[in-house]
C-alpha cells in the first residue's frame, strides 16, 4: 500500500493522477479463514482492523452482501459525541471518540474528524434536571462535558430561536471535543488498512446460511460458495435477528428504519452540532453547505430502507420552531437506514448461544460514534474470549436483568 | 404510508392513527417460569424479514388492540383480527401462503 500524504499529491499532480492505486482488493474468497466477520460496515471493518492490529490476526474475511459501508455506515449523520451516562457507555463511547481523534493519522486516511462540538438543548425542566445529571456522571467519568446557560447557546448557535412557540431553550449539555467525521471515510479508510494486512474484503457476497457441528460453528454458506471459519462474527446492524435466526437463536432486538435529510447546500451558518430532543430534530451543516437533518424512527419493526412520510413533516416542524431561517429552505434528499434496537437502547458485544459465533449488535439510532471504540473491544472480546470494554454489554445482562440504561441519553435518534 | 383497517369498529385508517404494540401471541409466562422461559417472553423477539404477527392499537379511534399480520419489507398488511385469540385465524394464514409460500414462524406456544 502506497502512502497517502501531501507528496503523494504532488507527485501525482505531475502525472494526470495515473499513479493512485485501487484502495482495496477484491479477492475471490479463500475456502478457509480463521475468522469470517459478516457486515462491512463500520464496526465489521474496526473488528478486523484491530484484530490484525492488536492481535495479530491477519487471516481474517470480511463477507458484504452489497457494498461497502452501504448499511448503516453510509446512512447516518455522523455524530459523534460520548456523554452518556452510565459508566459502561461513557467508557466504550470515550475510548471511541478519543480514537476518532488521532484516526485519521492511525489508518493514513482522512476521516475528516471535526470536533466541533454538540450541543444537547434542555427545553423542559425535566430535561434541565437530566443533562445536570449527565454532566455530573461525566465528570467522575473523565468525559469533559458542561451544562450551559440560554445565553451561552446563543452565542454558540446565532440562528437559533431560544423562546419557541412551545419549548423555550432553558438551557444545554455541551461536549466541546464532540463532533462529526465523514462516514465513508470511515469504512473505507479501515477497509484500506485491512486490505493492506493481507485481510479479503469480499463484497457482494451474502451470507444465506450459518453452518454448525454439535453446538460449534463450522463456517457459512453464501451466494459464492461455501467458506469455513474457526471463528465468526455477526456485526450487520438491522439484519442481526436475521442472522441470528440462520445460527438458531433469537435476540433482544428490533429493526426499524429510521431517516434523515438533507437541505440544498448554503453558505456557512452553523459550526456546531445542535439537538433539540423534546420536539425530536437535529442538525448540523456538512463542509458541502448542506443542512443535514436527522429524522425519527419508524413505529413499528420494518426492513424497507425508507421510512414512514409523515416523519418528514414532525421532523422538519421541530428544525422550523427550533431555527426559523430553515422555513426558507428547500430539502434536497432524504433516505432510510434498517437500525437494530435494544430494549435499553445500549448494544450487545457478546459470545452467543453458539460456541465460536460472536455478536456486535443493537447499536440502534447511535452507532456511528461508537466505531473504533467498539471495533477495539469486540476485537479484543474475539481474540481472547473478553473484554474490559465489553464484558458489561453481554447478552446476559437481559437474563440477569442488569441493563444499561441510556433511553435518556439516546434521547433523539442519533 | 401503512393503512390499517381495525377490526373492531371497522374504520379504516393511515398509521398515525394507530400504535403499534410490539409482538403478537406471546406466552405470558408468570410465577414459577424458568428464567429461560422468563427471557422469552419478556426479551427473545421475532424480529423476521418477512411475516410478523403484531398488536396494535387504535389509539386516535376507537381505543382499542387488535392484530395484524404484516409483511415486514413489502410492508403488506396481509389481515386483521381479533386480539381475542391465542393463534391467527386460518383465513389470515391462508391469505400470507397465498402471497408468501412456505412462510414461517415460530411456534404458536
Ligand atoms: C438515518 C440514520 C442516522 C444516524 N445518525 C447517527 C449519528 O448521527 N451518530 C451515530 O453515532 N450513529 C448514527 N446512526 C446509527 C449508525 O449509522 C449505526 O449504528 C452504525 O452505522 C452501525 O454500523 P454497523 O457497521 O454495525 O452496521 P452497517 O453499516 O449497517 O453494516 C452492516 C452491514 O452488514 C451487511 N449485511 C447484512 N446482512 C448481510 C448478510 N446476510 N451477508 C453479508 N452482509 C450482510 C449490510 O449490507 C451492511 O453493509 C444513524 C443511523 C441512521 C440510519
Ligand atoms: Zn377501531
């Protein structure tokens, strides 16, 4: 793998831009790996990463039934923020988050991460009560994170309307190093570096079958052949119970789609990240000039990639009373992502009923942020049977009835 | 968007004016379950790409649950029924092998 950097550039400037090779390869799949992860996604794609990178483990097959980072990872909204509140999220969501930070020089790929900061708008006294306590969680878990006033949230976000017809802004949680990055970066930038291991990204390869012996698994079955594996992993976000169904068990999750949109690009107006979860919106602007505007879920299990309509309008009702100048905005796009949700809205990074099989799942409406973070655990839980990061997402936390409660802290679909 | 014909007053309607109320024919296991039975009811959910049999609720009508049988892709709603029932009626399962053949779900326990 050739290097990225600024010589590269003008190396390649010089010549009509003919020496750029292809950032992965596209390998026919091997009859045997040590491990076969199923979803390159962004977090199959960190698993592998760090699979090969803190463990080692360079025999690895990474199975998509489309494209790259074509789920989830493609669909999001980018945020990436970690004041969450129990002590298990803050732990998983900072490790992740200070990983987006040195990123892009980690896997020489610009992900673009921007902390520029989040802001979380209380607009009831509920809410007020809630974020203080966030902020305090934060504090004994070293996640920097601030409850401000009215008036500082207007001087962050000039456009914002603090006394809306329903909900007056009273106050906000502002994480400073939040942000967002770009998501195909994401996953093709951990692609590049796995590819670079000597890892086999196959895409268009659907898993249809998950084949076991006496309790273990052997390998799968895909729409290219049969191919075996000591080892597997389920990390296919909205398809998780599908796929659970091939390996013969059932999980505490439920798809929905859930959408977002986009605005026709405008001149800079707002550097932050705003969410306003009482009237259900947020916002932020892509370095494109878009307004990219996160939607609501879907109120009933669906895998159609689309959305109920009439999310459009509550949506965009909550941006109108939240920031007028969005009334004079035309919507540009807008899609739908198949996202995989728990009852305590935390993920589940477990071993499974089925000696060998792995799951990284239930990342729900708030995946994205989590990534690296997530990858590094899973990859360790993998590789060595477990993991500090992971350990308290089991799925027996929903036999003991030990859950993670973050209903809260997800708040808006994010 | 969904429509929904609910069978209890008969009105036929958009989503908004219903709830969905998660899984349908669930055993409800009490006093004395095991813990695995226990999981099962409360947490080991269907989720299908496919078939799924579901409660709702008629919450902006005439307030009251009923079922459905939905495709979860096509987003076809294959019948309504009776919420007073352990099982879905055989019309409605003839309707989905109709349209779906060889469907599955699990166990009506
Ligand atoms: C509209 C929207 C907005 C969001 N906004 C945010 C946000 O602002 N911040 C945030 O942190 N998170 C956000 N999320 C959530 C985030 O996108 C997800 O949690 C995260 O991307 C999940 O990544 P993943 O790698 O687990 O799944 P995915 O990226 O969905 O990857 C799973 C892959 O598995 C593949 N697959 C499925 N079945 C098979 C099979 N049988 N064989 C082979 N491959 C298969 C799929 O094709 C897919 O590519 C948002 C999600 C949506 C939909
Ligand atoms: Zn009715």
């Amino acid at each position: 793998m050739k290097r990225y950097s600024v010589f590269a550039v003008a190396r390649e400037a010089l010549r009509d831009h003919m020496g750029w090779e292809r950032a992965w390869a596209s390998p026919e799949p091997k009859k045997r790996y040590d491990v076969i992860i199923i979803g390159a996604g962004g977090h199959g794609l960190a698993t592998a990463y760090y699979l090969g990178k803190n463990f080692g483990i360079t025999n690895v097959a990474v199975l998509e039934k489309g494209w790259l980072g074509g789920g989830n990872t493609g669909r999001n909204t980018t945020i990436i923020r970690s004041n969450y509140l129990q002590d298990p999220s803050a732990a998983i969501y900072e490790k992740s988050r200070s990983l987006y930070e040195t990123l892009s020089q980690d896997i020489n790929y610009n992900i673009m991460y921007s902390p520029r900061g989040v802001i979380m708008l209380a607009q009831t006294e509920h809410e007020v009560r809630g974020y203080k306590r966030t902020a305090q969680a934060n504090a004994l878990q070293g996640v920097t994170t601030e409850f401000i006033t009215p008036r500082r949230v207007k001087e962050i976000v000039p456009i914002i309307n603090l006394d809306g017809p329903r909900y007056p802004v009273l106050g906000g949680l502002w994480q400073a190093r939040a942000g967002t990055a770009r998501h195909d970066a994401v996953a093709w930038g951990y692609a590049r570096a796995c590819s670079a291991m000597g890892m086999d990204i196959i895409q268009k390869c659907e898993v249809t079958g998950i084949r076991r012996d006496g309790g273990r698994v052997t390998g799968v079955t895909t729409n290219r052949g049969d191919i075996d594996c000591d080892k597997l992993g389920i990390v296919v976000a909205g398809h998780s119970g599908h796929l659970a169904d091939m390996a013969g068990f059932r999980l505490p999750i439920e798809s929905v789609a859930l959408q977002a949109l986009v605005s026709e690009p405008i001149k800079p107006c707002m550097d932050c990240v705003v969410m306003a979860n009482t009237v259900h919106g947020y916002m932020s602007q892509s370095d494109k000039g878009e307004m990219v505007i996160g939607g609501g879920t879907d109120g009933y299990n669906n895998y159609t990639q689309r959305g109920a309509f009439h999310h459009i309008e509550e949506t965009v009702r909550a941006l109108v009373e939240t920031f007028p100048m969005v009334a004079r905005l035309k919507m540009l796009r807008q899609w739908g992502g198949i996202v995989d949700v728990t009852g305590d809205r935390s993920p589940i990074l477990s071993k499974t009923p089925v000696d060998g099989i792995f799951i990284n799942a239930g990342w729900g409406t708030g995946g994205f942020k989590a990534i690296p973070g997530s990858g590094w655990g899973f990859a360790e839980l993998m590789a060595k049977g477990h993991s500090p990061l992971c350990d308290a997402f089991g799925l027996d936390r929903f036999y003991q009835g030990r859950f993670i409660d973050e209903s809260v802290a997800a708040g808006v679909a994010h | 968007m969904l429509i929904l014909t609910c069978p209890c007053c008969g009105v036929t309607a958009e989503e908004t004016e219903f709830h969905q109320g998660g899984e349908a024919h669930l055993t409800r296991h009490g006093p004395g379950a095991s813990e695995e039975e226990f999981h099962t009811y409360l947490f080991a959910k269907e989720n299908p790409k496919g078939v799924h049999f579901e409660r709702w609720r008629h919450n902006n009508g005439c307030g009251k649950w009923f079922h459905a049988a939905r495709d979860t892709v096509t987003l076809e709603v294959y019948g309504t029924y009776s919420a007073q029932t352990l099982e879905p009626p055989q019309v409605i399962r003839d309707a989905i092998t109709a349209k779906r053949p060889g469907w599955r779900w699990r166990e009506f326990a």
